[in-house]
C-alpha cells in the first residue's frame, strides 16, 4: 500500500486551491493513511464465487414512463405571452456573469 505523505496532502490541497495548514496536513495524511489501510484489508476479502449485488431491495422502477401530453403544453406564443422582454421568440434576462 503507498503511504500518503504531507508533501502529497500539499501537492492535492495546491491543485484544490484550498488552503491547509501544517496540522492540518499531518491530520489528513493520517486519515488518508487510516482509510487506505481499510481498503488494503478489503482487497484480502476471497470473494470467488460471490455474485455482484447492483439492487439489494428488489424493487422496479416505479415512475411513470416518460410520455408528452399535448393538451397540456403551451405554444411558443402561450409561453411568451406575458412577458414584457422577449426577442425572436425567446425570454430576456439580464445578464449573469460568475463572480470569482
């Protein structure tokens, strides 16, 4: 099992861009370390002959299929017709620009 090393936590926490501190990269390696060895014990588990488990409950789709209803859709001139900002047949909106 490779071991997870502060320098790694550092290397991780650069590319996230999330500020760690000193103590905060020893607790995490520590934790990685803790989880890896977890996993390392379940690749030991013999599981020849076990079936792969994808649905546990036996339960089927229970939604309804997928279908449009035609009486209760609006026409593009419906849609539109109560909106005072519209152009080419489309709302407008203010623009919306991310902030950093």
């Amino acid at each position: 099992m490779a071991k997870i090393s502060k320098d790694t936590v550092d290397h991780i926490a650069r590319l996230a861009k999330i500020p760690v501190s000193e103590k905060e990269k020893t607790d995490l390696a520590e934790g990685f370390n803790k989880t890896l060895t977890v996993v390392d014990e379940l690749f030991k588990v013999d599981i020849t002959g076990v079936e792969p488990t994808h649905q546990v409950t036996g339960l089927e789709n229970v939604f309804r299929e997928d279908k449009v209803d035609v009486k209760k859709m609006f026409s593009q001139e419906e849609t539109l017709s109560n909106t005072k900002n519209k152009h080419n047949g489309y709302f407008m909106v203010d623009q919306i620009l991310p902030v950093d």
